[in-house]
C-alpha cells in the first residue's frame, strides 16, 4: 500500500465534497461514532492511491488494513455489520428485506436524478426535477408509515435517504404542497449530531440547519 494511505486510524474513506452515495457512508459512519480517516478526492482527476486500490477509481471507497469496499449500499452493509452498535437493520427477515428494497430502489430511480440534476444538461436538468419532485409525490405515504423511513428507528435506508432530502433546495426542488411529512421528517434526522458529523464543510452550506 502506498506511504500516503499510512493513516492513523483503521478506516480511511475516499469520499468527494458533494455527493449522495459519499454522503451515505459518512452518515454511517457518524450514526456508528467510527473514528475514521476521510480522503477528499475529485472523482474526475482520482489520486493514485484510489487508482491502484479500486479498478473503477469511484467513490466512496472504503479501505480497512487490506480490505477495499466500494460501491456505496456495500459499504454501508459492511459497516453496520463490522460495527453492530447501534443496529442499522432490523433483526426480522422480512423488514430487512423491505428496507434493502426501498436502498434499491433509492439507487435506481432517485440517485439518477440527483446526479442529473448536478451534472446533466438544461434539458436533463430539467428532467432531473420534474421526476425528482414525483418520485417526492409518489412516496409521501411511506414517510407517514414510521417515524423514520419505514421504520421506528434510523436505518440504512435512512442513510440513503437523508443526503437526498438535504439537497432538495440547492438541487432547485420543492416539496410538493402536502409535503410537511417529509420537511418534519427531514428535521428528525438533520437535528442529530450524528447527521451533522457526516457532513463535508461544502454541504453544510447547502441548507441551513434546523434550530
């Protein structure tokens, strides 16, 4: 391994200042109150240490000694596995399942969208908000089935979820006109010290903080 990554903690995270999936992971992390080493990185010039431990030089990447995790729904399951304390799962089957249904389909429909948003052209801006406020429309009644998303307590999906709802404002998206559910939501998670560990200095400007 490369002198750079002899760092002083077990855990070193290459992340990048503003990104949904990077995001996921420091939350993770902060809810486990896991010391760890982060690695800022632009994503589109990767350092060499990220070149020579991941063959998609993508982030988040997670190194623990000689262990490299990256995408990021691996490395979550990882560290919550890794670090039981406290449970980001439920215990039963069936929950466990639903909960990694809904991380899916937050991968599949709604990242896409962010990513659009940030990176994409007018036209794919655009349609980058258009599907995003929907997809908020869509799912107003899985934020009133628990306290968290589709649970009592905070799970992984809310890991996934969170840094998305963070973002609305600075991604040009409102909440739809019945969307208090997902503002008072929002509020539980970004009032958590654990939240506010995750963030980079640079999405600490996105929003403001609740009182």
């Amino acid at each position: 391994m490369a002198a750079s990554m002899r760092m002083r903690n077990t855990l070193t995270l290459f992340s990048s200042t503003d990104d949904v999936l990077c995001h996921r992971v420091r939350l993770v992390l902060a809810a486990k109150g896991v010391a760890y080493d982060l690695v800022v990185v632009d994503p589109q010039n990767p350092p060499e240490d990220l070149v020579h431990l991941n063959p998609y030089h993508s982030v988040p990447t997670l190194v623990e000694r000689d262990l490299v995790l990256y995408a990021a729904m691996v490395v979550c399951e990882y560290l919550d596995e890794r670090y039981p304390h406290p449970p980001l799962m439920p215990v039963d089957p069936l929950s466990r399942a639903r909960l990694r249904l809904a991380m899916l389909r937050i991968e599949h429909d709604w990242i896409p969208q962010v990513q659009a948003i940030q990176l994409g052209n007018k036209q794919q801006v655009e349609a980058g908000r258009r599907r995003l406020k929907e997809l908020l429309i869509e799912s107003l009644p899985l934020f009133k089935v628990s306290k968290f998303f589709l649970n009592p307590e905070m799970s992984l999906a809310d890991c996934a979820m969170a840094p998305i709802i963070w973002r609305l404002q600075s991604l040009g998206v409102s909440l739809p006109k019945d969307g208090k559910v997902i503002e008072d939501y929002g509020s539980r998670i970004f009032r958590s010290p654990g939240f506010v560990r995750s963030l980079t200095d640079h999405e600490k400007k996105l929003r403001e903080l609740p009182l």
